[in-house]
C-alpha cells in the first residue's frame, strides 16, 4: 500500500464506516510490506472511530498480536484485557494474553489465564474443546518448563481425555512419568488406549523406555514426518548457491549445546584440535542466550560463530548454504532446542547425525550417522536408515576439564565412610523399574552397600525410597547427591567405588565423567544406541571384563566385587593405570578418524555415491513395535529379535501385502511366508 492510500484511509475513517474486512486487507498489506507502525497505528485509529463496532474484539485481538510480535508486551497486554472485557467469551484472546504475561516473566498468571477457558468451557462444543485442548497444552508447558511435574501430569492427562489423539500432548505427558519415576510409565485409562500413548513417545524418551531398536526407528520416523517437509521446488538449497571452490572442508556443526552443557563438555577439546589446514569450522548455535565458560571457549576455537537464534528455519538455512558448507554435523538431533526443520531445506550438500541423539533420526536428509564397532556392529545396521560411519570411539572428551580444587570428603556429602558406594549420576528420567529391581538384588546382597543417586525433587526422592522400602531395603541406604556445577560435581565421583550403569538408556557423558575420574563402571549392552554407549566407552578404556554379558551377569559381578573390596580396588588401579593412554581419551586420534571420515564423505559426494535414507515401511515397523508391553518384558530377552518381528510382519501380509524392504521383509521372506502359508491352505 502506498503511502497515499494509507493517508486516504486514515481520512476516510472520520468519514464512513470503514468495514473490519478493509480494515483487516489494508493493514495486511502494510505488514506485508514491512510497514507494521503504520498498521499498527491503522488499528489504533480504526478502534477510536468504531466503539460501538459488533467486530472490535476481532480488530483488537490482531492489533494485541502485532504488538507482541514487535516487542511491545506492556502494549499487547493492554489491549487483550480491553478486548477480553469488551467480549468475555472470545477465549483466543485469553490463550494470547497468557503467551504475553509468561513472556514479561509471569508465569502464574499465565496459568491464571488458560484456567479461566478451562473452567468457563463446561459445554463441549466442537470450539470449546479446541479452546480447552490449547489452554491444557499452554498450562501443561508453563508447568513443565518450571518442574512443576505432578502439577504438568495431570493438566496433560485431562488433555489427553478431550483428545487421546494429541501425539504431542501425550509426549509430555510420558516424559513427565519417566522423571517423576511412575511405573508402569505407560497405563492407559477409559478413552486412553495403550496404542494412543505408545504412539507419543518423543524419539529421546523411547530410548530410555524400551531396548527395541525397531520401536526406536519406527518413532524417529513418525516424529520427523510430523516436522514436515520444505515446499516442494525441485531444488536442494545447497544447489542453488554458487559453489566457492576451497582447499579445505567447510564442516559446519549445528547445536543448541555449544554451551555448559553435556555436549559442550564433550566437544570443546574437539574445536580446538580440528586441522585448520584441512578443514574450515563453523558453528551454527541454536541455544539458549547466555555466556558462560564453555561457550566462550568454544567460540575462541571455532573460526566462525554463527547465532541462527533470530533467524527463521528457511533464514538459517540460507546462511548455511551462502557459507557452503560442505558437512553439516546435526549434534542435535531430536532433543530440546533442535532446528530440524532447517536440516530439511538441505542447506548442504552432506548431512550427518552425530552425538546429540543416540539413535537414527530416520529422516530423508540425515545421510550419515557416525558410531563405532560396538555401537553398531555390522548385523545392527538394519535399524538405522543412515549409512554408518565409525569412529575408533565414538564418544569425545575433555581432557581440559575444569574440576574444583576442594575434594569433599565422604562425611560432606552424606555418604557412610566405610560402605560400599555404588553410585549413579544418570539422570533420573533413565531409571525404568527393572533397573531399580535389579539394583536392589544388589544391595540386598551387599549388605554394607549404598545407592548413590543424581539428586531430583523431594517427591522422586520419596517415590525411590518406598520403592525401597517394597523390594526390603532400608529407605536409607538410597543417598541423594544435590545438583552442583560440574567442576564441584566432578570432584565428588571418587568418593564412589563404581558406578552402575542404567538400561535401556545407558550412561554416556557421565560414563566418561566417572572413568576420567577413577570410577570403574559397570554395563551390559542391549540392541539399542542408547543401551551400547556406555560398553563401547568402558570398552574403548581398556576394561572390557565390566561389560557384562547379560543383565543376571551385571547382577552377579557387581554383587561379587561389592563383596570384595580388594577386587575393587584392583580395578581402580586398573584404571589409574590406563586411562591417560587409552583410546577413550586419545583425543588427538578421535580427531584425526574424524577428519578422515569427513575426506571419505566428501569423496562419497564427489564420486556421486551419496547414499538414501531407506525409509520403506517404517510406518508399519512402528505401528507393530508399540502394539508390544515393553515394560511388561525387555525386548532383550527374546533371542531371535529379527525372527519375532518377522513373524509379526507375516501375519500382517497374509491380510494386506506388505512391500518389500531391505529391513526385515526381503524378497526371500515374502516368498518363504507366502510358500508356507500355500502349503498350509494345500495341507487344509
């Protein structure tokens, strides 16, 4: 709109009625061309000639959104409470209304809110459950980012009784019972079916619920597919910029982590060891705003930092490709903060999944996934759709890590001074029930032994200590260690005799916390990513002999050495002995493999031999892994893993035919099951 037509129009309101559809087109158009004060003002001026209008609360309601968009939340504020009093029953305005009072750091009265819709929407009409489904979600995120846990579980709860189809409100509903510890994690109610649940767990929290590789991959799928796809131009973004030639590897790595946190911790010795003569580094940071010590440094190492915070998806994704990037690492994978959708517009011409997410992302762009031999042994790579790439270890370290001067003592932080301490700093979300069972067979046995957890909320804290109570172990023996930073936290570890590994989700940054630290860690691998991290860490250590065979062998060996104190300390000599020249911390050489498998990648492009996501029947794979109780038993329990999907497979194609893939359900299945079911109809 010119600037002429806008002046008219602004004339025009003093003398005629001017419609709230004009209105709407005119401001529209100013805002599409970048003009929001004057549509703003448009609004403004529109709502001083129209008092009276039946539509005010429409023109106010979008006058309230523009505002907030600019940054003026005092202003939107203001002009959602005149529209919610000028029309009490338009609940938008109260959803929009809560979003501004969070946002100027009022969380209560957000809630506040949401709450007015849920308890004035008593008539479920097809608006009014939308309505009360977007303030329960509102309510439930408000309660969770605040760890407001049993408060979120039940606002989300209700939520999934208005609509059991809410994959998403039912993802924050489980992860809310997996940190709140609740057992069975998955236990359907009147109108909440088993399937509705298992069908919203987020790709992070099913590998921390079940060992099944297929569940997992299955997940991942359906959870990518909800992300969407870039519309459709028959063009990679990466094609569309002029490629710079360069002697070095432009390797970009996007992460929200880059930061105090356990991946930044893992990585920043990484960024300063990279071969500047052979590749060129770049950040793209996608997290939190703040400034702490490990972002600062990893920001000196790096040659490019980029803050992709304020840019939009397609935005991020264009500057990625004008840098051209070459290969871009996804350290994020399906965590909090992750840009996915930026990885969709295919911004390089190289995608990888590395570190973040210990699974396959199951994504048509994600062409790579980086592991070692044991993370994924050459029989497992039919659960992942990437093309595997191994590391000597998969996991870096920080051998430069910072830890506190002040080593406490036993008596400082709670602990017995002459018991054994098993220790596990995971945290608490990785606890499944048969865990915790196991781990009380253990200090049953170990009478003089305690249980040294990552400290929660008070409320887990009672929940594990009747927990206790149940299996006949004295409340007491289960000893909370409270959050510290991570040099304080690190300098405590020693004060442990071993750690003891979780499943299905294992320990990862805190398996390599406690080797560094002299603790010796005690695991056994499952089928999982999850579940085989930590076994390749103590592996790559040089201790094979603590990765146990099976979950009764993890039991029996740490029942033994709790009732050997001099094996114990066998195996801390051990580890003193070894660790600073083992392959868990050799980071110059993680670094050089590294650089190696980005040559070969590059070549792989080069050669034109980039490889596909197989993708083939995921939907199916993932439909049949949550029709199982994974909580009832360990898929690792069933020795033929393979044979029983198959079986499930088959069943479903003598029914509806099932396409082949190169999974499970090869050609030579199809005909084997198709054989077997004729000679049994011949037989008939």
């Amino acid at each position: 709109m010119s600037g002429l037509n806008f002046d008219s129009l602004v004339a025009a309101l003093a003398e005629r009625p001017v419609s709230i559809t004009e209105l709407i087109d005119q401001a529209s158009r100013l805002q599409a061309a970048g003009e929001i004060d004057k549509a703003i003002l448009l609004y403004k001026l529109w709502d001083k000639c129209n008092p009276n209008d039946p539509f005010r609360y429409v023109a106010g309601f979008n006058l309230g959104t523009m505002l907030s968009a600019r940054g003026d939340l005092a202003g939107a504020k203001t002009v959602y409470e005149q529209t919610i009093a000028n029309s009490p029953d338009f609940y938008p305005a109260y959803i929009n209304l809560g979003n501004v009072l969070e946002r100027l750091g009022d969380a209560n009265a957000a809630v506040s809110q949401w709450n007015i819709i849920v308890q004035r929407l008593a008539t479920l009409t097809g608006p009014a459950i939308e309505h009360k489904k977007t303030a329960y979600k509102q309510i439930g995120r408000v309660l969770e980012t605040n760890h407001q846990h049993i408060a979120c579980e039940g606002v989300l709860k209700q939520g999934l009784t208005l609509d059991s189809k809410q994959n998403d409100v039912a993802q924050h509903y489980l992860s809310q019972r997996m940190i709140l510890n609740k057992w069975p994690v998955v236990e359907p109610w009147e109108g909440v079916s088993r399937m509705d649940l298992m069908k919203g767990f987020s790709p992070l929290s099913s590998g921390a619920y079940s060992d099944d590789p297929l569940f997992q991959l299955g997940g991942a799928w359906a959870y990518n597919r909800g992300i969407g796809d870039p519309s459709a131009n028959g063009e990679y973004l990466w094609q569309k910029v002029a490629r710079k030639p360069s002697k070095r590897l432009r390797i970009g790595y996007l992460s929200s982590d880059l930061r105090e946190h356990a991946i930044g911790f893992l990585m920043s010795e990484l960024f300063e060891l990279h071969d500047r003569d052979k590749v060129e580094v770049f950040a793209y940071y996608c997290g939190i705003k703040t400034d702490d010590p490990t972002k600062r440094r990893i920001n000196a190492a790096v040659e490019h930092w980029v803050d992709i915070n304020d840019l939009g998806d397609q935005a991020a994704a264009e500057r990625i490709a004008a840098d051209n990037i070459d290969i871009l690492i996804d350290v994020n994978g399906y965590t909090r903060d992750a840009r996915t959708k930026v990885l969709s517009y295919r911004p390089a011409p190289v995608i990888v999944n590395w570190l973040g997410y210990p699974g396959s992302m199951a994504s048509p762009y994600h062409q790579y996934i980086i592991a070692d031999e044991w993370i994924i042994p050459k029989d497992y790579e039919l659960y992942y759709t990437e093309k595997v790439a191994r590391l000597p270890c998969y996991q870096p370290t920080d051998r430069k890590r910072v830890i506190a001067a002040d080593r406490p003592s036993r008596k400082d932080v709670g602990l017995p001074e002459d018991a054994v301490v098993f220790c596990c700093f995971n945290g608490g979300h990785k606890l499944r029930k048969l865990t915790f069972d196991r781990w009380m067979r253990i200090l049953a046995n170990v009478p003089d032994s305690v249980l040294w957890l990552l400290g929660s909320s008070e409320v887990v804290h009672e929940t594990l200590k009747a927990a206790a109570t149940a299996s006949g172990i004295s409340p007491d023996r289960i000893i909370f260690a409270a959050k510290q930073p991570n040099p304080k936290h690190l300098a405590r570890y020693p004060l442990a005799d071993l750690f003891l590994d979780t499943f299905p989700y294992g320990a990862h940054t805190t398996a390599s916390d406690a080797l560094w630290m002299g603790v010796p860690v005690m695991t056994f691998s499952g089928r999982g990513f999850a579940s085989r991290v930590c076994a390749s860490l103590v592996r790559a250590v040089g201790m094979p002999e603590m990765v146990c065979e099976s979950p009764e062998d993890y039991v029996d060996k740490v029942i033994a050495l709790g009732k050997d104190r001099a094996a114990l300390k066998r195996c801390r000599e051990k580890l003193a002995r070894i660790r600073d020249s083992s392959v868990l911390f050799d980071m110059n050489g993680l670094v050089r493999s590294l650089e190696g498998i980005y040559r070969q990648m590059w070549q792989d492009f080069e050669k034109g031999a980039i490889p596909v996501p197989d993708l083939a029947n995921l939907d199916l794979y993932h439909e049949l892994s949550c029709e199982e109780n994974h909580e009832a038993q360990e898929m690792l329990a069933k020795d033929d893993f393979n044979g029983f999907y198959q079986a499930k497979i088959a069943t479903r194609h003598k029914f509806r035919p099932v396409p082949e893939d190169r999974r499970l359900w090869t050609a030579k299945a199809i005909k084997a099951t198709e054989q077997a079911y004729m000679g049994k109809k011949r037989a008939s």
